[in-house]
C-alpha cells in the first residue's frame, strides 16, 4: 500500500536492552577482517578474481565497500535504508544497494544480485551497524577509504564551491540549506546554548518579535504559508528562555591576540548553573575560531569531565549535526520503551510534519478513516514527545532526506515499526498517502467513502482553480548532475515538485545546465519520465550564464522556482519567483499553493517592468534601457 513498514525489532537482535549505534552520524574505516565478512555477505567473495573488497568504511548513516575490479579505481558498492523512492540494483526488506559506478562488470553485478536476497533477506542497517561494531580496526588511522562520492552527488552552492564556473546556475541552495538545518527544529526547550563567536554571528539569523526575510527561501519557513504570523519564539520570550543563550562576543584583539580565558568563564559560569534541569548545554563552535586554529574541542571536552555534565558539541560543518540529538532521541527514547505499555492499536505518530495549517488538516483526515494520531514529533523535539512515541504502533515519516540522520535516530531499536510513504502533496499524492497509512493499519474497509466526503466541498474549487493555471507555465532550472532535485521527493523537502506543478494544469519549463553531455542528456531522460503529458512541457540546455539569461527571457514561463530571495536573475527577464514555501499538504494545502502560484504568475510587475530592472554578469544594476 505505498509505504515501507519494517519491523519491530532488528533482525537477529536481543528484544530486551538495545545498545546505542555508537557508528552513527560518524565517518570510520574499516578493517581487513571486516572486508573480508561484508564481502562474504554481499557476494562479492564469488565474483572471484579480481574482485574484492580492498576497503569499506561507515559514512554517517550508510556504509560502502571499495571493490577492486582490477582497474585504477574501485568500484563503490553503496548499502542504504530502503525508502519508498530507493532505486536500486538489490532492494531487501530493509536495505537498498546499488553501486555508485555506471560501468561495472556484469559478472561482479550478477554475483551481488544472485546472493543478495538470500543473505541479506533479515539485515538491516541497524544489525549491520551492530556487527561493524566489533571490528577492533574501526577508525583505526591508516585504513584506506572507499573513493569519495562524485562531487555531483551532493549539494553544491556558493556556501562550499566559492568561485565555481556553475554557481550562476545554482537555484536550490543545497549547501545553505544543509548548513542551516538545525534552524528547522526548535531546540530551545531542550538545551542552554553557549556561542563561540562574536556578536555579529548571532545577526546570521536573527529571532525577533516580528518577521525577517532570509536571503535564503528556507523550506522550514512559513513566511510565504502563514505572512502575518509572527515567528514562534515570539511566544516563548518569557523568563525560561532568558538566558537560553550565552555568548562569548569575541574582539578583534581576542581573534588577534588570543583570549582562552573567555571560552573558560563562559563554560564554567554555565556548568556551574543549578536551574538547568533536565536541559543538556548545547555548545556551538563557529566559524572565527575555527579558522583562528583555536583548540576549542578540547577545553569543551575537559569542562565536560570536570562538571560531569553532558554539553554537546557542533561545529559549522552540516555532518557535525547528525548525532547532536542522540541522547534524546536514541538513549531516552530506548529508555522509555523498555518500560511502556503496550501501543494502543490504531494510534500513529506523525513524524516530520509541519505547518500550522496543513497538519492539523491532515490530523483530522486520518481521524475520519478511524487512524488515532498519537503525536506530531519534528519539528518540535521536546523530550515530553518523545515520552510518548511508545504508545502508537505506528510511526509515519515525511520523506525529507534533511532530517535523515534524525529519523535513523528515532527508528534504530525501536519496537515501534514505520512506513515513509510519499508525502501528500495534491490531491493524488494526499489520497495516496491516506490508503498507505491506514491501509498498514487495516483501516481501508471504507476509505472510498471518507475520501469522497472529504474532497466533495473542494471538487469545484480545484478544477477552476486547475483550468485557470493550464493558462500558465512555471520554470524550473537545474544543474545537470542535481537531477535529484527534481526525480527524488526528499531532496526538495518532501514535495515532488514536477508531479504536483503538473497535476495543478501549469505547463513546464525546465532548464538545464550543460556540464557533462553524458549526464545532461541522462538528466532531461529522467525528467523527462516525471512528466505524465510530456507533450506539454519543455526541457531545454544551456551552457553558459548569458545562455541561461536568454533561455530565461525567451520562455514562456510567467515565474521560475528559486531558492534565493528576491533573485535578480529572474526579475531582470521579467520572471516572478516561487519556492517550496508555497506548497503546503493535503487537499486544502493544494488549493492554497494553487492560489498562491497563480497569484505569482499573474502578478504583472516583473513582467512589465523587467527591463528596467537589468544587472550586469556581477549582479549591479544597469541603467534605464
């Protein structure tokens, strides 16, 4: 029915204490001996020669092997959770595997497909986590690593490729938004935050009792889904959040000249506190100190000894993120678990699903199909959630590979099963998503009717609305190698966005940047296989900046998505811009999102005085035509 459920415990596993992943979130060769097993395991061992694996480490939540095929380079065998979206050349239960390389050898390929469904039918990543454990080597300095994954592979921005020849194409800000991901949850309540910086690192992202604008449209945001609310911390400006934050405002002579002593006074007057409570310190190394070679790991790590109190530790690099909620989300939650009640059949926790609007309507859908839900975790992380997670038997995850390293978290051990069924963007997508969750419930006897009553006051509006966008085009523009953006939910925090665009009636353009032939042409296949009418949309290259600038003013397109806020390449070709901020979920959300893209597009500004609003290739504004 959609979704991927798996079970209850890991496979192999004691069901009584469940010991922590202490791999996850982690980078960490691995020795020969553990070579020797996973290609045993996988299969490899009966391809024969050449091949074998020469090297294999744990990367945050996944694990490769490096294979020798008897070339310069090895062949990387990649093993992930299996989600709803994995494609794969070996799909489990619980895992997908694939290799990383276009090119391997059909007999290495026929080995791992001819063992893989026997030996690897009861693993998961949990027990395979457990079993690299042992290895003695782990980490060991000296072990070799897997090649690195192509740099295609992962987001890319102006925040870690400064000066890179495509940055004028870049309009999904991968790497802002990885950097920037703990701004989607709301730790406040969890931790005393201390601060290594100087004052104008607190202006990054300022919180204040009225609405900023990011220079980032951050997916988390709900300025364009809620304009006249103010922002959340708005409310919680009360005496427990007062001194939720301390700082140690460095000076340019500290930088200059060197001031330990700060960094010492601020640690010892907070662990000193006696009304911490159950709050753990939160303790974030930013980037002057970093790049002023202080030793800060260190004098954090010795206060932690000296007080005996927990202060975790993050640094502005996006993998330093992945384990700053263990305690709570794998130590409590295993905790809680061992002594809850049975769950209560029916209940499920919503995992993932934010908004003020969209998920309080998808609550009360499930309640009409007879689903109970339990809690709405993520982004509110309060321990008093987590508490209560045991009491469903069913957790419900929202595709968003941002959050990944939190719902490894939540699910690793866990009693609780879960599915991650496509997120219920549109009307589609919203009726798919009800049938994969209460059909893992056996709650689907009568969910023809629940739905026809649920859509039944908004059938007339979505068709007028639908008829009105067939009128419009949007535009999308996408760098050859991030094809993912457009062909896996996840990546654009859940929203399949080429299905749900198509499905309201606009037509699409898309524009892709031209760096490697071979991975263009692969690209537009893939998008191209999105589309259900594709005589209705458009897939065109570019190559240059000042290519892209005439593909932009040729198309038809009346907006373009864009990440950037107020993006000057748009509105100097007469294009209005939107972003993930205008979808929201369900049938209401979908009507809303309607609403606000048709008012994008037929939004005249840009269209009409665009020539007025010219740049020259640095971003300065020309003069009047």
């Amino acid at each position: 029915m959609g979704g991927l459920r798996t079970g209850a415990y890991l496979p192999g596993a004691p069901t009584g204490e469940q010991r922590q992943n202490s791999l996850g979130g982690r980078v960490v060769a691995l020795g020969p001996k553990s070579c020797a097993a996973l290609a045993r395991l996988f299969g490899i061992e009966a391809a024969g020669e050449p091949y074998q694996v020469v090297s294999a480490a744990w990367k945050d939540h996944s694990l490769e092997l490096g294979v020798d095929v008897g070339e310069d380079e090895p062949a990387v065998l990649c093993v992930e959770r299996r989600k709803p979206e994995s494609r794969g050349l070996l799909r489990t239960r619980h895992l997908n595997v694939y290799f990383r390389n276009h090119d391997v050898a059909p007999r290495l390929l026929g080995a791992v497909q001819a063992a893989g469904p026997r030996r690897l039918k009861d693993w998961s990543l949990d027990r395979l986590a457990k079993l690299l454990e042992q290895d003695p080597e782990a980490g060991k300095p000296g072990l070799p690593m897997p090649p690195g994954r192509d740099e295609g592979e992962r987001p890319r921005s102006l925040l870690d490729t400064w000066g890179a020849p495509d940055s004028y194409a870049d309009f999904f800000a991968g790497g802002e938004i990885a950097r920037s991901q703990l701004d989607s949850v709301d730790p406040s309540v969890l931790f005393q935050s201390i601060q290594h910086c100087e004052f104008e690192c607190i202006n990054v992202t300022p919180h204040a009792l009225t609405s900023t604008v990011s220079l980032v449209n951050y997916p988390w945001d709900e300025r364009v889904r809620e304009p006249m609310q103010p922002p959340p911390i708005a409310g919680a400006m009360d005496d427990e959040l007062s001194d939720g934050m301390v700082t140690t405002d460095l000076t340019e002579d500290d930088v200059v000249f060197g001031n330990p002593e700060k960094l010492n006074e601020v640690l010892e007057y907070v662990t000193a506190k006696e009304d911490l409570g159950e709050k753990l310190i939160f303790f974030s190394n930013t980037c002057l100190p970093t790049v002023a070679g202080e030793d800060v790991e260190s004098v954090v790590k010795r206060w932690e000894k000296k007080s005996g109190k927990r202060i975790l530790y993050l640094t502005v690099t996006p993998r330093s993120m992945n384990n700053l909620f263990q305690t709570l989300l794998v130590d409590r939650r295993l905790e809680v678990e061992r002594s809850a009640p049975p769950p209560v059949p029916g209940r499920v926790n919503l995992i993932g699903f934010g908004g003020r609007r969209a998920a309080p309507e998808l609550v009360e859908l499930l309640g009409a199909a007879g689903v109970d839900v339990n809690v709405r975790f993520l982004p509110d992380v309060r321990q008093s959630l987590v508490d209560r997670l045991p009491q469903a038997e069913l957790n419900v995850l929202f595709p968003n590979d941002t959050w990944q390293h939190i719902y490894d978290q939540l699910i690793f051990g866990s009693r609780t099963a879960h599915i991650t069924p496509q997120a219920p963007y549109g009307f589609q997508g919203t009726r798919r998503w009800l049938e994969s969750v209460a059909g893992e419930l056996g709650r689907s006897a009568d969910l023809d009717a629940v739905w026809e009553r649920h859509i039944e006051p908004e059938r007339e509006r979505w068709e007028r609305l639908r008829s009105q966008a067939r009128e419009h085009r949007l535009g999308i523009v996408v760098r050859d190698e991030e094809s993912f953006f457009l062909t896996t939910p996840g990546r654009s925090w859940g929203v399949p966005l080429l299905e749900a665009i198509e499905e309201m009636g606009f037509g699409i353009d898309v524009l892709v940047r031209v760096g490697n032939p071979e991975v263009a042409r692969r690209t537009a296949g893939l998008v191209r296989k999105m589309f259900s009418d594709p005589s209705r949309h458009s897939i065109r290259e570019f190559d240059s900046f000042e290519f892209l600038r005439e593909r932009l003013r040729q198309s038809e397109a009346r907006a373009f998505l864009s990440y950037h806020f107020f993006d000057w390449r748009l509105s100097e070709a007469g294009k209005g811009s939107f972003s993930i901020q205008h979808f929201e979920m369900g049938t209401a959300g979908a009507l809303r999102t309607l609403e606000r893209l048709l008012g994008v597009c037929e939004t005249p500004f840009f269209n009409r005085y665009g020539r007025f609003l010219g740049r020259t290739r640095e971003g300065l504004r020309r003069g009047t035509p």
